[in-house]
C-alpha cells in the first residue's frame, strides 16, 4: 500500500486496537472464533470543522479532552462485544499464517453505519448508555486527579510543615511535588502490568507501535514487517504523561504560592489546560525532529517507560493492529475522489 504523508497513531482496546487517521477512526477486535471485529467510521476534530481553534496550545486542549472521549468510547465498544462473545467459540477456520501476502487477516465483519440493527434501542436504553460512558470519563478523571494532583500535593505539604527548606524553596517544593507524581504513575503502571488482562492490553499495544512503525517506514502491511520493528514509540501517550509532569514542575515554579492547600490544588488545576497545550505542541516537534540526537535524549524517559505499558505481541495480535491500519488508510485514500460524509 502507498504511505500517505501524515501521522497516524492508535490505541489499545479490549482485544483490540484503534486506529485514528487524520479523517477515520477505526477499531478492530478480536472474537473468540478468530473473527476480527470491526467498527469505522470518518470523523473530523473540531480543530478541523473550526480553522480558528487550530492555533498552537489551544488544539493542544482540544485534542486531548477528544482523545479522551475516542478513547473511552472505544474501550467500552470492545468491552461489550468481548463480554457478549458466546463462552463456547463456533468452529472456525484457522487463521492465516503470519507473513501471509496483502490479505493476511482473517476475515471481517463490518459494524459501518449502513448495517441495520436488530432492535432498535429506545429513548431510555441510549440515555443509559450515555450516562454510563460519562459516569465512566468522570469517574477515570477523578482517579487521575486524586492519584496525581491531591495526593502528591497533600504529601508534599506535609513534608513542608517539617522542613523550613522546603518552606523557603518554592522550587524544591515542585520538585518534590514532580517526583512523587512520578512515582505514583510509574507505581500505577507497573501494578496494572501485574494483572494478566491488562499483560494482553499492553501486548496490543506494542503490536499498534510495530504496526504505525512499519506505516511510517513504507513498509507493506505484514505480519512478518511489523513483527520486526520496535515496540517503543516515541509519540506514544505514555510519553506525553512523562512530558506533562515535567512542564508542570517548570510552569508550577512560576505560580505563587499560596497560604493553604486547597487553593494551591485550585491553581495548579487551572493551569492544567495551559501544561497540555504545551506537551502537545512539544510532542509535535519532537515528531518533526525524530532523528535528532537531542530529541532522542529527550524522549528517552518516555520510551524507558514504555518497557512497561507495552509487551511482546502475538502474530494474531499484530494482525489485528494492522487491520485497524490499513482500513484506515484505505478510507483515507478514498478522500482523494470523494468527500466524506458529515461527521457524526
């Protein structure tokens, strides 16, 4: 397949993996009879459908508040089509050997739009399911508030009252913050590793990093090609989480500090938006200057990271990853001839 000039990236699902191009999203799962299940669809940013809100720290806002509602949505797609998979599998033919020539996947059912459904869902069943996907983004913001903004601020405070150091030193008191935040994700991933659900999670994850490597250098879209490449990339979210905890022990420096806890919070919570901006906008440069011998040295923590939140993928697990991919661009490649329907 020809590489179309642009960054692709993805994310792990339940047995799966999604694959977001500039105009398509597209997620691919694994069924129990070795079927991979797969939903697609065109789909524009804001940032795209508004020119004005495409300008340097603010996409940067955008774009993450986006993927985390893509993501979430993904993730529950997968969850309810793992969970409805029957316990005993219907037999089914083998799957194709990896290395297979262009059509190396097995094969795929397709949930676009045009597919009627077999009841439609009342009023009340979709008011369910949004509430259920927005008491699941509250829910996974508020985790990550209180594991890496309350708790290693309240610990550094504490810490404070018995140092008059680091009463004096605003930017030891940061630091301190910045580390423990580290430590905390860092903690929090290498527990998460432990469970074997999520060891299949990070082993799609490592085959959506093999499969955007073998896109990004030219390669056909085989398994044999993507088990090749590295699993470790450096535009992955693992890495801007690293690159936001480092912004923010630069930009909290410059926050005056405040007499009491709660307000302290409070601030470094409104600059939130302005840290993610810059992140995004540092990632994109970083991506620009990949080759460079001082980017690479400031990548490197978020790639060591990485040793973590990815595995070793199966050759079925890369099939899946690279089916994500190629339908993507395939429907990227239609946008040559055709527009793409409004999005939804």
């Amino acid at each position: 397949m020809k590489k179309i000039d642009f960054a692709i990236g993805g994310q792990a699902v339940i047995e799966g993996v999604m694959m977001r191009s500039p105009n398509t999203i597209v997620i691919s799962v694994r069924k129990n009879t070795g079927e991979i299940l797969v939903k697609d669809k065109f789909y524009r940013t804001l940032t795209q459908r508004i020119k004005v809100l495409n300008i340097p720290l603010v996409r940067g806002v955008i774009n993450l508040f986006e993927m985390m509602v893509i993501g979430t949505q993904a993730i529950n797609f997968s969850a309810n089509e793992f969970v409805e998979q029957p316990a005993e599998p219907e037999p089914a033919e083998p799957a194709k050997s990896a290395g297979a020539k262009p059509a190396e996947s097995t094969a795929t059912t397709k949930l676009a739009e045009p597919a009627p459904e077999p009841k439609p869902k009342s009023v009340l069943a979709k008011a369910g399911e949004i509430a259920m996907f927005a008491f699941s983004l509250v829910l996974a913001i508020a985790l990550s508030i209180f594991l890496f903004k309350f708790l290693p601020l309240w610990i550094t405070t504490a810490i404070e009252k018995t140092s008059i150091t680091i009463q004096k030193n605003w930017i030891v008191f940061n630091l301190i913050d910045g580390i423990l935040k580290t430590s905390f994700f860092v903690l929090y991933i290498f527990l998460l590793s432990l469970i074997p659900s999520f060891q299949r999670i990070f082993e799609y994850h490592g085959a959506e990093h093999k499969a955007v490597f073998t896109y990004e250098k030219a390669l056909p879209l085989t398994t044999k090609n993507a088990r090749r490449q590295s699993r470790f990339h450096p535009r992955c979210g693992t890495s801007f989480i690293l690159i936001v905890f480092v912004i923010s022990i630069l930009i909290y420096t410059f926050v005056p500090k405040q007499p009491d806890f709660w307000t302290n919070l409070g601030l470094r919570l409104a600059f939130l938006p302005l840290i993610a901006g810059i992140a995004y906008e540092y990632l994109k440069i970083s991506a620009r200057y990949a080759h460079h011998k001082w980017t690479k040295l400031l990548v490197a923590p978020g790639l060591w990271l990485q040793r973590l939140t990815t595995k070793e993928p199966s050759n079925d697990q890369l099939e899946v990853a690279l089916n994500s991919l190629r339908i993507a661009l395939e429907k990227e490649s239609t946008l040559a001839t055709s527009p793409p329907p409004l999005p939804h």
